[in-house]
C-alpha cells in the first residue's frame, strides 16, 4: 500500500465532518436545494426568452423539433401531462424509498438505514424529479394563451422538457441502484469499505503527532492518571463520535500536560462521570475547554473513527441471517468472510500502546485502542454463539481462524488457538450427529494445525 502523506488536522475539519454527518443521511436537503436552482434557473431561462424574442409560425429555431412549443395550447398539454406523469414518478419514488428503508431495518438492521438514506443516487433523484415539477409548474403559469406564438416561452418550456425526460431515465437508474444496493452482499461489501476507511482514518499519520512507542511509559502514566490526576467530566451524556487528537495534543503541550481519555471512540459516556483525567492535576482546568470542544458526543455511534462499530455492523447483518425468522445461512457466511478479512488487516499491525506524542516527541495524550484481542472477539463471538447449531457457520468461522494464522502477527495465534477452541466447544455443546461432527472436528483439527506451522515457522 503507498504511503499516506501526513496531514494536519484541525478543528474546522471536524467542523466539516459534523457538517457533513448531519447533512448526509438527510433525504430532504439536496432536493430542497436541486428545487432552489431550478426556481434560479427558470428566473434566468425567462430571461433568455426576452432574449431570444418569440418565432414566427415558419421561423426555423436550432432546437429540435420535440423542444419546441409553437402556440400556447400545444405547450399547455405538453407541460400538463409532464406534470401528472412526473408528480405521479415523484410519489413512486417515495414510496420505493420507504420501502428500501422497511426492508434495510427489518432484514439489514435499523443502523443501515443511514447508509442507505445517504445513497447519492436516491438524494439525486428525488432532487431531479422534485426540480422538474417546480420547473414544469412555473413553466406552465407562464404560458399565455390567446396570445399565439408570443404566449410561449421558448427557453423555459424547453428547459421544463428536458428536466422533465431527464427524470424518467434516472428513474430507471435508480431502481437499479435499489435492487443492487439492497442485497446482503453488497450491503455487507459496503460496510467493510468503511471499516477500512476507517482503519485508513486511524494509521494515517498528522503533522506534529505520532504514536508512542513506548508501551511500559504509556502504562505507567495511565496508572498516574488513575490515581492523581485532575478529573475532566463528559459534558453530556451519548457517545464519543469522534475525537480531534491533533487540539488534544496542541492543548496538552501547551500546557505541559498529558490527557488520559477514559474512553475510546464508540463509547458511552455519562454527564458528569469522568472523561478524561489530566497530569499534572492543576493542569486540568486549563485543558478542560479544550477536551470538551475536541471530543465530539453525540447520541449515537459513527464509522469515521469507530472501527468497532463497523464490525458490529455487519455481525448484526449475520446475526439478522441467521435467525429462525430469515435462517440465511449463505448471507451470515459471507458476513464471516468479510470479517476474516478485515481481522486480517488489523491482525497484521503491531498492539498499539494508544499513546500520542507531540512534536517534541513527549508524550501527551492516550486514549483506549482498539487491539486485535479484543476485536477478534468482537467480530466471531454473536456469530458463533447465534450459528451454534449450524455446521456450515461453524466451519466457516474455522476457516476464517485458519486463514489468519497465516497473516497476522506472531503475538495474535494465542488469541486465534482460543477463538477455535471456543468456536468448537461451542458447535459441540449443540450435539452435532454422525457426519457433521466429524467435519467440524477435522475443521477445527486443519485450523489448529495451521496454527502451530506458523508458530513453528516464526522460531
């Protein structure tokens, strides 16, 4: 993978990003603002028509024919019926929408709906079809009949008709875009991209600040913290949504100060419990305002910093398969795969210590990683407890360990030799009979093996 240039992050940044997070799932915005341009552009079409004068009855225009409106009751029928077609197309795709939206909660989980309410394709399309009508309807309030060839507006009729042919093309692209985006596979694909962005997000390195090495050091404040440090309380209650590390590090270095974050990205924190805890104590007061505006709380989750989350949401997509109501066995595999492989490329970076240095290369900030142990975990284990009684989850989650013994770091096949244990008591304790035990033992058998050739291999 190339090398990610540095980056210096601050807080307007993050002022974009919230910007951004609030605004992207709503399905009301680009519409209302792909409506306002058109209200602007049909001000500026009528400007033109002043412009282009009105036609003669043999006066040749370069438009096309189809463009073209020669009296008024012509372009009264035309943009008429453009309006209860594309009024009628507007509910459809409404509906369609809340439709998507029923199935993505009932079938995917309440916590991709996000996901899909901020599809570019669906947030345009409601814009083009929202636009058309606003164009067609201003357009046909300002033809004049009786008034012949003068009564129609040349620009703004030919405008309204292209809008309004636009919309019904991306009417086809959309439902397009709602039968592929809606399946299991693609929707899981789609949350593991952004589980590795948000990998990406996390080993990206910022001017000025960079990870302490030094685990012993990092612990060892930790603990300081913990016993004298100044208390700074989480201003109000939800969870950490993100965190700008780059004012953390500015504001303790100023201070000569180490910040402890209590919590990591994705976790619940309550008003007035601790947050943070500052060394030295006295330092606590001057950091706290810097602490509260850096660490944003919000009341729920987010997959920029969060990788966390990321998994759990494609263990829910598993979890939602595999239940008695859907028993999607195909589905909760390829949650499994999609897992492993995410696994993989946490599993092969070194254990963080969690801990930031400033650019004299002092430490200044920790705050809870995210470590391979604890994802592992994170990701198999509703799986495994929910797919129990079925071979092929069991088999799969083997292979799943078998292929990252081969990958990740030496210091992870503990954790791996663990989770296929726990994978096979698991399977076991559910009574498998005759054929279907004896894979599951000959699986778990490959995956220990796999296991111990890489443990041989590193010595």
């Amino acid at each position: 993978m190339a090398a990610v240039p540095p980056a210096r992050r601050s807080r307007p940044s993050i002022w974009w990003w919230e910007l951004t997070y609030r605004i992207g799932p709503n399905l009301g915005v680009i519409p209302f603002l792909m409506a306002f341009v058109a209200v602007l552009a049909f001000a500026a079409t009528r400007r033109l028509d002043a412009v282009v004068g009105r036609p003669g009855p043999d006066e040749v225009l370069p438009l096309p024919e189809w463009l073209l409106a020669r009296t008024p009751a012509d372009a009264d029928v035309v943009l008429s019926a453009f309006l209860g077609a594309l009024s009628a197309a507007l509910a459809l795709v409404f509906s369609t929408t809340v439709l998507t939206f029923s199935l993505a909660s009932t079938q995917l989980g309440p916590r991709l709906i996000r996901r899909f309410m901020q599809d570019p394709v669906t947030q345009v399309t409601l814009g083009l079809f929202l636009s058309a009508v606003v164009l067609c309807a201003l357009t046909l309030g300002s033809v004049r009949t009786g008034a012949g060839s003068a009564g129609v507006p040349i620009v703004s009729y030919a405008l309204a008709v292209t809008a309004g042919l636009s919309c019904f093309f991306m009417l086809v692209v959309y439902i397009h875009r709602v039968a592929v985006t809606i399946q299991a596979p693609t929707v899981v694909a789609s949350v593991v991209e952004a589980l590795d962005r948000s990998l990406d997000e996390q080993q990206r390195p910022v001017a000025g600040v960079r990870p302490c090495g030094d685990a012993a050091l990092v612990a060892g404040t930790v603990a300081q913290a913990a016993a004298t440090g100044g208390v700074i309380v989480a201003p109000t209650t939800g969870f950490i949504q993100v965190v700008d590390h780059l004012r953390l590090v500015d504001a303790a270095e100023r201070e000569g100060a180490v910040i402890v974050l209590e919590h990591r990205v994705g976790q619940f924190v309550v008003e007035g419990r601790p947050m943070a805890r500052v060394l030295p104590a006295r330092a606590a007061r001057a950091i706290e305002a810097s602490t509260h505006h850096a660490v944003e709380i919000g009341p729920s989750r987010t997959r920029r910093q969060d990788t966390e989350y990321a998994i759990y949401q494609v263990v829910e997509i598993a979890l939602r398969a595999l239940s008695p109501a859907v028993n999607d066995t195909f589905t909760g595999m390829t949650c499994v795969d999609w897992l492993g492989a995410a696994l993989c490329r946490l599993g092969t970076q070194p254990a963080p210590t969690g801990g930031l240095q400033g650019p004299s290369g002092t430490l200044h900030l920790y705050e809870p990683p995210l470590r391979f142990d604890r994802a592992l975990p994170a990701s198999f284990d509703l799986i495994r407890q929910s797919g129990a009684a079925n071979p092929a989850i069991t088999i799969r989650l083997l292979d799943a360990v078998a292929v990252m013994a081969t990958v990740v770091r030496p210091e992870y096949l503990g954790y791996l030799r663990s989770e296929a244990g726990q994978v096979l008591a698991t399977a076991l304790a559910t009574a498998p009979v005759g054929r279907d035990a004896e894979d599951i033992r000959r699986r778990h058998g490959r995956t220990i093996a796999a296991i111990d050739d890489r443990l041989q291999a590193e010595r």
